[in-house]
C-alpha cells in the first residue's frame, strides 16, 4: 500500500495484479496527482480501479477523468443514487471536473466485493459503513490494512448522544480484525491493544 498525499485528501494505491486508488482529492488536483504517481514510481497505466469511498467533491474530484484514462470506476450499488449529487458544486466553483459516466463503472454489492477484489490480486472486502453519509464504505484488507474515508474514530463515539450508527459501523469494521486505520483527513492509526472498551469486540 502507498499513500499518496497531494492536495486536503489522502488517496491510497494499492498494489494487485490490477492497482486500486481509494479516494481522490478534488477537482483541479489531477497535476499533483501525476506528480504524487510519479515520486512513487507509479504510471497511470497501473491504475486498473478507483474506488470513492463516498461521493464527497474532496473524494470523487478526478473519478471522470481518471475513467477517461482507463481506469475502472468500482461502484458499489449502495452508492449508484449518489455519484452525482455534488455535480453543482463543482459547475458552481468553474473547476476542470468531468463527470463520471457510472454507465462504463464496475457495479458490485459490498456481498460479491471479496470475490471481485480477490480476481484482481486484491485480498479483502468492502463493506458498508453508513455513520457518516449513507453513500461511505470502508474497505478493510486481510493484512489488516483499512480505509474508511471520513468515518469518524471510535474515539467519538460517546461523544455523541446517538451514536449507535457509527458504533455499528465500527463493530463491523473490528469483526474484520483491522490493525491499521487509514483515515482520509487524519493520521494512521494502529488498533493492536487500543480499542475503547465500549467497542471491544
């Protein structure tokens, strides 16, 4: 796994017989992109998916035009009413955005998600993590990397007063025995023997 850091929004490659990016950051940010590949030895053509991990302008900005290149969006059907709420912010802000054709996507439910990523050298699932917008997923990898977009941190969760929907989703996320946190606006963090008890699984 590599981070690549370019802009407000961390993206991860992941390397597979077939790469997957999880996460972009937002429109106008393609040159950083390239950039960002390139001090990581990696090309465009290693790139075979993209996965948003929600439908956020700070998540999806370069979908459209990553799709142009040849690279396979990853839609999960819990995400298909979502891929173009947003489209107004970025006409509104005059930014370079292409919209992504959902059409030319590779649409699979968080159920068949172990077995696509597995055909393309992946080994993981993909699951489905609501707490923060109903369109967020998380992918969680068998070596105990995970990727959960803007979830919240388990930290948070007594902070609010209903909070049973981001305990939900980190009691998902745990069952899966992750050892490290990617966030998308935060640090890493390493779960190992520093899990509230509220939420120990």
């Amino acid at each position: 796994m590599i981070k690549l850091k370019y802009g407000n929004t961390n993206s991860f490659f992941i390397q597979g017989g077939s790469g997957l990016v999880v996460d972009t950051d937002y429109a106008g940010t393609l040159p950083a992109f390239y950039k960002a590949l390139k001090q990581n030895n990696i090309k465009v053509r290693d790139i075979g998916y993209v996965l948003a991990t929600h439908y956020h302008p700070d998540h999806m900005g370069l979908v459209g035009e990553l799709m142009g290149q040849g690279v396979t969006l990853l839609l999960i059907d819990v995400q298909k009413d979502f891929v173009h709420f947003l489209d107004a912010i970025f006409e509104r802000d005059g930014l370079p955005y292409v919209p992504v054709d959902e059409k030319q996507a590779a649409v699979i439910s968080c159920g068949e998600s172990r077995a696509f990523l597995k055909s393309i050298g992946i080994h993981g699932e993909i699951i489905h993590t609501p707490s923060h917008s109903e369109d967020s997923v998380s992918l969680v990898l068998d070596d105990g990397d995970c990727f959960v977009g803007d979830l919240d941190p388990f930290e948070h969760i007594e902070a609010y007063e209903d909070n049973r929907a981001l305990k939900n989703d980190w009691e998902h996320i745990l069952s899966l025995n992750p050892k490290r946190v990617f966030f998308a606006h935060r640090p890493e963090k390493i779960l190992e023997g520093n899990l509230p008890l509220a939420i120990k699984m």
